[in-house]
C-alpha cells in the first residue's frame, strides 16, 4: 500500500502551558476546548480556547482552588453544555462555562481524588436520566443524577474489611433505552468489573493482570458492542460485548503496542471501528476493528459464546517525548482531535482520510 494513501496524523497546532495538563474535551458544536489541570502552586485551572485561522485563542483562564484531574460535557444537554469536573480533593462540580465563578452544581463526591469521570444522556446521546460516573483513588465508585443534591443514586465498593482498589477509569455502556445501562471500572491491579445499574449487580468481572489506565465502549448509547481496556504493560484487550457465555465470559483479543504504558483509548465519533491508543513513550496508534465472518458459535454443551475479530494498525505517530494523558476526538469534524501530554504541551491534531473507512 502506498504510504500516502494511508492515513496521515498531522500535528497542527502546539501550544506550551506553565501548568500540569491532565484532561482535555472538545466543546460540543464549537471550534473551542477546555483543558483542566494543576498549577505548581497547588490550585487548578480550567481553560478555554478556541482554534481559529490555525492559531489558539485564549478565551478564559480560570482558578479553582483544587487541582482538576478530569471533566467531561456528557451528561450535559448541547444547549446548556455544562462541565462536570473532579478535583484532587473528591469534589465533583458542574460548571456553566459562560459564568464559571460558582459551580452549579457541586458535592463532596469521594475522599480522595476523582481519577476519572464519564457522562451519559446528555449532548443527546443514549437513553433515560443524565447521569455521571466517578472513579476514585478511595476505591468506590458512585453514580450521580445532577437533578439530586449531595447523594448518589448508586455506589459500587468493595465490602466491609476487604482491600479498597485505586479506580483508575469509569465508563457508560448499554444505554440504548430508558431502563438499560451499565458502568465499566478498572482498577490498578488489573479488576475490570461491569456493573449493571437497572440490577444493580456485578454482570461480569475479569482480571487483566495489570493496572487498566483506560476503558472505553465503541458507542455508550447502543446495545453493548465493544470495550476496550488499556493496561501498564503495552497491551490493550478488546471484548466482544454481544455474547456473555455463563463460565468464559466476553469474547477478546489481547494486542501489545507503544511498548510503555498505554495511557488511554478513544474511538472516533464518527466511526466506531476506529479507535486511538495513545503510549507513554509519546506514541499515537490508530486502529481499525475487523468483525469475524459469525460474531457467535455454540461450544460443545450447545451454549453460544462470542467470536472476536482482528485489528489491523493503521498508523502511529510519535506526538510528543512524553506520555500522552488526554486526548479528546472532535465530535462536530472527522479526523480532528486534541491532546495534552506531560511535556506540558497542548497538540491540536488532523488525522487525514478517515472517511475510506
């Protein structure tokens, strides 16, 4: 294949910051973005800017007094688009980003840091109430309405006397009508458990043997398709979510990559075969999903259980020295995304091409 007739992630834009960047999303039906972090003095910061005429403009700069860790505009309506954030203090606050000064909506969601934060039927995707996850290093996870002050509407932690894990990542599946929805954590010792909030129990549990950094379905608002789940060591895991067979489980396939770390993974909007994977070495991957021929067979005792495909690399690119922590697709353009990385760079970044596949 020719190598122009690939795929080409180009770097547009570069932008360097004087503060710890952990989290960055594309403001919905806009050309603007926020990103969240920690300044060396120890408060946060939340800042807009908006990419025009191939430049970033600074739009709003502004100070919380905690360091912001994670945010998203999911559970939010694309008129109001509000962003639920979560600090390092275990506060979960709503922000209306046209006057930020006081958050809408704000609880004492953990006693430690919210490491990672999701939404669901807001910007008019998925079924049933708005609702937001948090994961946090005190090891629980809970689910929260913004319409209902102070308590969550669910809690999911380990019981009485046993090891409380750091949740490393949350995320919102399942949510195809009013009543289904699942949530998927991964914690540092290698758990991803999926919980299902209409019965509120575990519907499957697994171990990856290492730390998972990332989760993500392919789509939160259709019958459960895809996860993908990122750990420490270089490999990813893709599970085929359409069959559950009693005793094996989901369908997956185990791919190494980046060889580091791999920090996260993010589909695109537009395709949900398409994902990125983004290392600690700097590196980007992008990757496409292959169904099999059959998605389910029946095993020897007549029970169906899953058939996973392949993925094929389509490009990787070396972004940045230093792992890349963020990286947000647009939703309202194919092939533009931007990311944030420890070298306290901010990258706007055009993937060419996309729509032949």
């Amino acid at each position: 294949m020719d190598k122009l007739s690939k795929p080409q992630i180009i770097c547009h834009i570069e932008k360097s910051v004087d503060y710890s960047l952990f989290d960055v999303k594309w403001i919905p039906c806009s050309a603007k973005f926020v990103v969240m972090g920690a300044r060396p003095r120890g408060t946060g910061i939340i800042q807009i800017y908006e990419v025009s005429s191939g430049e970033l403009k600074l739009i709003k700069d502004i100070e919380r007094s905690n360091q912001m860790k994670c945010g998203t505009f999911k559970a939010s309506s694309l008129r109001d688009r509000h962003l639920a954030t979560g600090d390092f203090k275990g506060k979960l606050n709503i922000y209306n980003l046209e006057d930020p000064s006081i958050p809408v909506y704000s609880v004492d969601a953990h006693k430690q840091i919210i490491n990672a934060i999701d939404g669901v039927a807001g910007v008019n995707v998925g079924c049933g109430a708005p609702e937001i996850v948090t994961g946090s290093r005190d090891g629980s996870v809970k689910v929260w309405d913004p319409r209902q002050k102070d308590r969550p509407v669910a809690i999911m932690k380990a019981k009485e006397g046993e090891n409380q894990r750091d949740c490393w990542s949350v995320a919102f599946g399942n949510s195809y009508n009013s009543e289904e929805r699942v949530v998927a954590a991964g914690y540092d010792n290698g758990d991803v458990k999926m919980f299902d909030l209409k019965t509120m129990s575990v519907r499957w549990e697994s171990n990856l043997k290492n730390g998972v950094c990332s989760l993500e379905f392919d789509r939160s608002d259709i019958l459960m398709n895809k996860l993908v789940a990122t750990t420490l060591e270089s490999k990813f895991y893709l599970f085929d979510l359409r069959t559950q067979h009693p005793k094996k489980g989901f369908a997956y396939l185990v791919e190494k990559a980046h060889k580091s770390t791999i920090w996260l993974v993010r589909h695109l909007p537009q395709n949900r075969e398409l994902f990125a994977t983004c290392g600690g070495s700097g590196t980007f991957c992008l990757w496409k999903y292959n169904y099999p021929e059959k998605r389910k067979t029946t095993d020897a005792d007549g029970i169906e259980q899953g058939v996973v495909g392949n993925v094929d690399l389509v490009q990787n690119y070396t972004l940045s020295s230093q792992p890349i922590n963020s990286l947000d697709w647009c939703p309202d353009k194919q092939g533009l995304g931007v990311c944030t990385s420890f070298d306290q760079c901010l990258r706007v970044i055009i993937t060419t091409k996309l729509n032949t596949y």
